[in-house]
C-alpha cells in the first residue's frame, strides 16, 4: 500500500511537469505500463488526473481544488512574506503586497526602505486605484463586463499633476498594463515617487495579489526604477507558485 501511494504520488509529481503517455510515465517510474494504469484509474476517477482523445494523462480539477484551498488556508500574505523580505533585504526599497476587497484594492503588508524618505501608505490604507501601480495591476485583471462598472465609481480626483483623470484615458491604461503585465504609477499618487508592480496568481490564474516597489524620484529615477522590474517580477512568480500557479 504504501509503496503504491508512493507511486501514485510520484505519478501526479511529474504530471505536474507536463501531460504524459502512459508508456513515458512508465518509463519514468521504471514500472510496466499495466502497473501505471492500475495506479491512474483511482486517481481519474477521483478527477485528480485525466486522459485526452491522444491518450495523454494530465493533472485533473481536483488537484487545482485542492491547491487553491491550500492557497485560501495560508493566506496570501503569508505565502507572500519570505518571498517579499528576501526582495526589501536584497534592494532595500519599499515594497508592497496589495489585494482585492470588494470594490476596493487594498495594502496587506508593507516592508520600509532603507531610504530617510517614507511613503504614506500603510497596512489596511486603500490604494488609490486610478493613480497606484498595484491598482492598476489589480483592475487590469477584470472582466470587461466588471471592470467597467468599477472604473464608473473612481473618483478621479488629482493627486498629482501626473494623476490620470479622465475614465477613458484609464482604460487605454488598462489595455498597456494587460498587454504588457505590469503597471507603472510615475508620481501620479505621490508627488516625486515612481512606483511599478506586477501581478500574483493563484493556481486557477486568477490576480489575487499585486506586489509593488516604490523609490522617491531623488532616490532613483524612473528608467533605473525599471531595472528592479525584472527581480520584481521573479518574486512575484516565486509567490505565484507557491499559491500553485503553473504557467502554461
């Protein structure tokens, strides 16, 4: 039984890598193939794998059911926090982790710079959401169908003189942040602070998180602010997978 249980385990470890035949998982586990298919039949019928019309097995619903509740049980900003502490140590620069409440985006934790110069924002602080990276990110993830009845209810008020203002001007915003996957926020919610985020999934895909970095401009300017987008971008993949995210 348990040798069986570590086969099967084993089985949805590498479906886990990509979708398989029946004689390549069988060779990789170095058993015969009639051995693999007694293992896969309780494993399909519990929906934790499946085979398609070319007879290649994949993982199944369940294990996304699974992983995902998994992801709800610990919380994001838990799975996020080593991943988000590792970042800050390494380029010392104020990092956010921000989340969908309802209609409104909102901080979940917040690591300080090194820097003298402190933003105003704080744990539970809403974002502004026509004029935050971490926002945009969010919101970029929506439905035409909900996103637009959202960005209805912005109040669009300045905050800067680089604030975006006008709906429609947004949602262009919108189409740059979706196509490209990251958001930018140059001092439009701050005076003299660039910010840019990208975006954390879980292991449907879906946004459930935004991680920004923000510096004030005399610190760094917005073009050298961007060589932390790619680090930035690595961290919020190691958070997506940890939330069972496997891209595609």
């Amino acid at each position: 039984m348990s040798q069986s249980l570590t086969r099967a385990l084993e089985i949805l470890r590498l479906l886990g890598e990509g979708p398989a035949t029946l004689d390549e998982l069988a060779e990789e586990l170095g058993v015969h193939k009639t051995t693999v298919l007694r293992l896969l039949r309780p494993l399909t019928d519990a929906r934790f794998a499946y085979h398609d019309e070319a007879h290649r097995y994949h993982l199944g619903s369940r294990v996304f059911d699974l992983a995902a509740r998994a992801s709800e049980q610990r919380g994001i900003r838990e799975i996020a926090a080593p991943h988000l502490l590792a970042f800050n140590r390494e380029y010392g620069r104020t990092t956010h982790l921000a989340a969908r409440e309802g209609d409104a985006v909102v901080y979940i934790d917040k690591l300080e710079s090194r820097d003298l110069i402190r933003m105003y924002s704080r744990v539970g602080m809403e974002a502004n959401l026509n004029s935050s990276a971490v926002g945009k990110v969010i919101l970029a993830a929506l439905p035409d169908a909900e996103l637009r009845p959202l960005v209805a209810g912005i109040d669009f008020a300045w905050r800067t003189p680089n604030t975006i203002v006008d709906p429609g001007v947004y949602l262009h915003e919108i189409e740059t942040v979706r196509e490209q996957d990251w958001a930018a926020d140059r001092e439009e919610n701050e005076p003299s602070i660039n910010c840019i985020a990208a975006p954390v999934r879980d292991a449907s895909g879906a946004v459930v998180a935004a991680v920004s970095v923000s510096v004030p401009d005399v610190v760094l300017p917005f073009d050298r602010l961007l060589d932390l987008l790619e680090p930035l971008r690595t961290t919020c993949a190691a958070i997506s997978a940890d939330c069972g995210y496997r891209p595609r």
